[in-house]
C-alpha cells in the first residue's frame, strides 16, 4: 500500500530505529492527512498507536467514541481561527492555533473536533495506548493553551515545549502516563538536541522543509512526508539547511500486546468487543 513501505530499520549503540513513509488521506473536502500507523515501525512506535499530520476546514467526523487510548491533539501556530473541542466530560472549549488537548479516554469517552466557520486548523492526532492497567479508570482531559508552553530558544532553533521536559525545563504533565511533546522551529543551520529520558522511545516527523537528525551519532535525512521512530537513543540531534519544522514525541513504551478497531485499543479480544458494545449502548456519555 501507498506509503507503508518500509524504508529503513537500523541499529546503532544500542538504540533501534525504523524510519517510514506516511500514506496520505483525504475524507471529503475538508480532510487531509498524512497518516502513520504503528504496524508501520515494526513495535518502534509504542507507546503511540496512531498519528495523523492533518489539515481539516470543515466538520468531518462527527462525535465518536473513544477508549483503551489518550486521544491528543496537538495545533500548530499557523493555524487559522479555532478548533472547537467537546467531550463527554463536560468540555467545550475553542482551542486556539498553537494549543494541545489531551483527552485520557480510559474506559470510554466521547469526543468531537472541528474547526469553526471560516478556521483551517494544521495539527496531530495522536493516540497514546494505555497500558491495561490503566484501560479502565476513568476519562480524564487536559488542555494546554500555546501561551503556557515553556519556549526553548538557541541559535537558529525555536523550540515549543508542549508537554514533558527537556533542557532542564519542565512543561506540563500529562493525565497519562509521561510524555514529552516539542514543536521544534529551525532556521537554516540551526540544531536541537534532545535527550530523552533512560529506556524512552521517540518518534520524529518533518512537518515541513527536511531535517537531517542524528540518533547516537547515526545520520538520518527526514523529508516531509516521513517519520522516525526509535527505541532506546541517548541522544536527538535536529539540524536543518533550510527554514524546517519537527515534533518529537518522547516517551516510555508500553511494551504490551494490543488489539485495535478504530478507535478502542484493548488488551483482549474479548475486552474490545465489550468495549464496542458499550460504546453502542451509549455507555460511555454524550456531548450536550
């Protein structure tokens, strides 16, 4: 299929990396996306599930329920207008270009996004797996607004902490388990680095322009359409010969078995297939 080829799987000083193409997605005439899947990575994307690079001007996918999983969304800075965001918790709040959500569905939630009248919202959706420890307690959300993410700034590098740490700066703490979120800007010659924490995996993705990124001293050249994932590296090392942009999503795996229908990611098959019933059942709430 278009974009699930894979690329390249190394390894290097004990870190492992696979870097893929993603496949891209279009859903009526306000959807597109570049969508990355973890069956893609060969494991190397856990803790995420899924993450899709998208552009939506108009309502595309309704409510829908949501479980096993955190749903977040992460808005970049040149978005347009607002992307409305409501849930089954009672919220309802118009994020704003720059902001992230993090919903911690758990054991079920309802959620619905869209930008509003005349936006154009530029973002991610990530699901992060929970482990099955966690599957069952109850939903639970954060909101992060841009002007409250800690900026990174050096030569040539802008760097938004959106959630976790790094360089010594700690940003805000997810409902979930730990992670760290960067919206990285670089100049042409600039450079990040970023340590993650000791075991964490890390997943790279070029929004725009190609950045060159060294995992333990191992080169890598990612274009727009591609994603890195690795497990174990000591050391991230973004530069960029021309104006660039990445994210890099940092955190412990969950190194659990999993199965997955849209979006409910449980344990078991038996486990999914309550799920889904009790989605029908309208079990999991409602949005007012």
């Amino acid at each position: 299929m278009t974009g699930q080829h894979h690329l390249s799987t190394a390894q290097t000083c004990g870190a492992v990396f696979s870097q893929q193409d993603g496949e891209p997605q279009t859903i009526g005439a306000g959807f597109n996306a570049l969508s990355f899947r973890h069956n893609q990575f060969e494991g190397l994307m856990d803790p995420l599930v899924m993450v899709d690079h998208f552009t939506m001007t108009e309502p595309t996918f309704g409510a829908h329920a949501h479980a096993g999983i955190s749903a977040v969304s992460l808005l970049f800075e040149d978005s347009r207008g607002t992307f409305r965001n409501r849930d089954s918790l009672g919220n309802d709040i118009e994020l704003a270009p720059g902001d992230l959500f993090w919903l911690k569905a758990a054991r079920g939630a309802v959620h619905d996004e869209a930008p509003t009248p005349g936006s154009a919202t530029h973002a991610l959706q990530v699901f992060v797996n929970l482990p099955a420890r966690l599957k069952q307690d109850a939903p639970a959300s954060l909101h992060v607004p841009a002007e409250r993410m800690p900026v990174i700034v050096e030569e040539g590098c802008r760097a938004r902490l959106m959630m976790g740490r790094s360089h010594g700066v700690r940003g805000a703490a997810s409902p979930a388990l730990p992670m760290t979120i960067l919206d990285v800007s670089l100049e042409a010659g600039g450079h990040f680095e970023h340590r993650p924490e000791d075991g964490a995996a890390a997943w790279i993705h070029a929004v725009s322009g190609a950045i060159e990124i060294l995992i333990d001293g191992r080169k890598s050249f990612v274009r727009k359409r591609e994603a890195v994932a690795a497990h174990g590296a000591r050391e991230i090392s973004l530069s960029a010969a021309a104006r660039s942009q990445a994210v890099i999503l940092s955190g412990q795996p969950v190194r659990e078995p999993f199965v997955q229908k849209g979006p409910f990611v449980m344990s078991t098959s038996e486990e999914l297939e309550a799920t889904i019933s009790a989605a029908a059942a309208g079990k999991f709430g409602s949005i007012e």
